[in-house]
C-alpha cells in the first residue's frame, strides 16, 4: 500500500513534484494554500513505484510518500 502526503502548511507550489513524477501519479489542483498557490493533488496512486522523486526534490520537505 502506498501512501502520499503533502503539508499544505509548507508546500509553495512551484510543481517539481509534478514535474519529476515518472507516471504523473501527481496533478495540479484548484485548491490553494495559505500562499494563495495551488496544491499538488494525487491522481492515480495506484500507478505510484515509490521513486520518492517527489519527495527527495521538494525544496520545502512537503511531500512524504511511504510504501513498499
């Protein structure tokens, strides 16, 4: 099972999350933070291979992503 979490209290939305994802497992949403910047969203968590890619290059440490 895996599962992916962002902090919407530290995320700035600059999407290199979005851009890094191999199977596009995140998306851009319409929600917005307390920046007033749109929050990633996750899509198809099925499709996740837990690269952490997300994870490791997010300069603010918003995205958590645990799984096998």
């Amino acid at each position: 099972m895996v599962s992916i979490t962002v902090d919407k209290a530290c995320c700035k939305g600059c999407n290199i999350c979005l851009a890094v994802c191999p199977k596009k497992v995140l998306v851009k949403s319409k929600k917005r933070n307390n920046y007033g910047t749109t929050m990633p969203n996750i899509s198809k968590i099925e499709e996740c291979v837990v690269c952490r890619m997300c994870e490791k290059l997010c300069p603010d440490g918003a995205i958590n992503v645990e799984g096998e």
